[in-house]
C-alpha cells in the first residue's frame, strides 16, 4: 500500500497484524489503489510479535498513531491464552510483570470505540450461501460486557467479601478461593441505550423494519434486564421500527430457521460476538464478514477472521471481508459513491464467478480475487 502525498485529504493507519492479516491487507491496497482515494497510509505495529518481543501487542508508538490519523484499517490479530502468552514472551521479558491483553479489545477500550457493525449479506452468486437474500446488520457494543477485563484467579478474598453480599456467593467458598476464576458482566445504561439508538438510527436511515435485542434476561435477569429495558426505552423514539426481543439461545436457532425474518439485530459484547460469526456463517463464512469499530471520533476497520497463522503469505485467505471492511471505511468517511463503487466491484465479482478463493471451492489467490474485484472499479 502507497503513502500518499503530505496533502492528502485523509491519513489512514495501517495495522496488518498478524498471519493472513499482511495477505488481506495487500489486497486491500490493491483495491484502494484503484479507488483512487485520496489518502495517506501510514503503517502501525500492532500483533503477536510484538507481545512476543516487547511485551505489549499493542506498543505505545501505535496508540500515538491514532492520535495523528483519522481513522485506521486492521488485518487480523493472534490470540493466545494467558499461559501460552507467557510461554511465548522473549525470556529476557518473563517475570517482569508484563500480562498479555488482547490488543484489539485495549484499543477498542482506549479509543472508546463503543459501537462495532457487522453486515452480513448473501451476495448473489456465492457458492456459500446458506440462503438467497440474507442481508441483516448486527450491531453490538463494544466495550463491556464480559470483555470489560474486570477478571480475579485466584479470587481475592477481599472481592469474595464483597461479592457476597449476594448470598449465591457463598457456596463457592467451599471450593478455596485459589481454585474459583471470576469474570464479572458489566453494563451500564449508557452504553445500552448508545448501542441500542445507534441500531435504530441505522434501521431508520436505510429503511429496516426491525430491530431485535438479544440478551438473555430470564437468567441474567440483572444485565439481560438491563440491555433489554433500554431497548425498550429508545424504540419510544422510533415508532415506524418494530422491536422484537429474543433471547441468545433460540435467536441462534431462528437464524438458521428463518434468517430472512431479521433486518438489524442489537446485542451486548459477548452475545453480538456469538452472533455475528453465525451470521457470518450464513453468508459464506468470515472471509466474507466486514466489521467497522466506531467511536466519537474515530474508527477501526477490519475483517472478523482471525489470523490462521498456518497459512500466512500463502496467499489463500479470502480478502472479500477486508475489501468489505474498505467499503465501511469509506461509509464513515463519508465518501458514499467510493463506497456504492467498491460494493458494487465485491458482488459483480462474486456473481461472475471468474475467480473464486479456495473457500469458494476454486484455486485463486488472495491478490488474484482483489485484481478481478479492481478490475471492476
């Protein structure tokens, strides 16, 4: 990918990561080349190799770089447990208090990018179709929830003291608190009815007729109640949308059931998680998933696979999620017509059918795939 000039309109991060995310992210360049879009690209360290030699996947030098850009564009990222982090953490760097945190949920809590958008529509043509005409965007939040990082293990006995207030907490005593782990769901109003407008606001601006919460309030029935009743408070706002409320278990089977009955979907982080990679599922698996983080002010780009390490540089990865990612990219920055073209590019050539990835059953390229999509720019 090209910098541009010092004058250009935009400045765009780049952040290829880990794994396939350097293949994608060179596709996406291709397309972006094409495009013509006015921008400077400035790359970013973000990944598994810098946990693994600095300690910090997330460096200080790329958090700086948000600051000087308006928005940034990710590949994928590596994973790993806690232990396996820390088997893999240069051994000059053990026992120095480092900890491995996810950098995308860190930079997604940093920047306050509290709304995440995940479309997942069945272009036609695609081999992998669950079903013809699935187009349902999920809107999840994106900074709460079980991912918060609020965790204990062991349990310290002064949380334990305090959690048992709720006499539910005591029974685990009998366990030793060495051997209790504790991750805590939190949500608060706020960003319920942030998430839940930011779902309706979209419904309203592209004409859907639904929007759905799902929670799980019949057992969470403290933060299930409380994702649920703000929902119900900002639909007041939107009388034209009807509100449909489900709980995350059967919403997984009515997707697969009826998922033509769906227009916008809203959830906290862990149940949008889950259910955007059904979702994803349904249209062609996550080589054709796009996802854009989106803040007050600024925004990450980027496709919901992950970084299948064994394939790097092999050039087989599907680039149409990362394409995809571009397109939303452009949405927020506004440049609507670049967007329109790009989509338009995407499903002219899937319907073709000239080149297809080997998830699609052919034997192309992640580059070969990103061409034929330029070549109808």
């Amino acid at each position: 990918m090209r910098a541009g000039g010092a004058m250009a309109k935009y400045k765009i991060a780049v952040l290829p990561g880990d794994g396939i995310g350097r293949d994608v992210m060179e596709a996406a360049g291709i397309v972006l080349e094409a495009l013509r879009l006015d921008a400077e690209y400035i790359h970013g360290d973000i990944g598994w190799e810098f946990w693994k030699g600095e300690g910090n996947a997330l460096p200080d030098r790329t958090i700086g770089l948000f600051k000087e850009t308006d928005c940034a564009l990710l590949g994928a990222i590596t994973s790993k447990p806690k232990e396996e982090a820390e088997g893999e953490l240069d051994p000059a760097l053990r026992g120095r208090g480092y900890s491995y945190v996810s950098p995308v949920v860190k930079m997604r809590q940093i920047l306050n990018l509290h709304t995440n958008i995940r479309p997942c529509k069945a272009y036609p043509g695609n081999p992998l179709n669950y079903r013809e005409g699935i187009d349902l965007v999920i809107f999840r939040e994106n900074t709460e929830c079980l991912y918060s990082g609020v965790e204990f293990h062991p349990l310290p006995r002064e949380v334990f003291e305090a959690l048992s207030a709720n006499p539910e907490m005591r029974k685990f005593e009998r366990y030793g608190l060495e051997d209790v782990a504790l991750t805590a769901r939190i949500l608060t109003r706020q960003a319920c009815e942030r998430i839940a407008r930011q779902a309706f606001e979209y419904a309203k601006k592209h004409k859907r007729r639904s929007v759905t919460v799902v929670d799980k309030p019949n057992v969470l029935r403290e933060t299930g109640w409380m994702m649920v009743s703000s929902a119900r408070r900002v639909a007041r706002d939107y009388p034209d949308i009807s509100l449909r409320e489900t709980n995350i278990d059967s919403q997984c089977m009515w997707l697969l059931k009826a998922p033509l009955d769906y227009d916008v979907m809203v959830a906290s982080n862990m149940f949008g998680d889950i259910l955007s990679d059904l979702a994803a599922q349904l249209v062609g698996g996550l080589g054709f998933a796009p996802s854009a983080n989106v803040g007050d002010d600024y925004a990450v780009f980027e496709p919901t696979h992950g970084s299948a390490p064994k394939y790097a540089g092999q050039y087989r990865a599907n680039p149409i999620a990362m394409i995809l990612s571009v397109k939303l990219m452009l949405d927020w920055l506004g440049e609507t017509e670049m967007a329109d073209r790009l989509e338009g590019a995407v499903a002219r050539a899937i319907r073709e059918g000239r080149v297809r990835t080997y998830d699609m059953g052919g034997s192309n390229t992640t580059l070969e795939m990103a061409r034929e999509i330029a070549k109808y720019l």
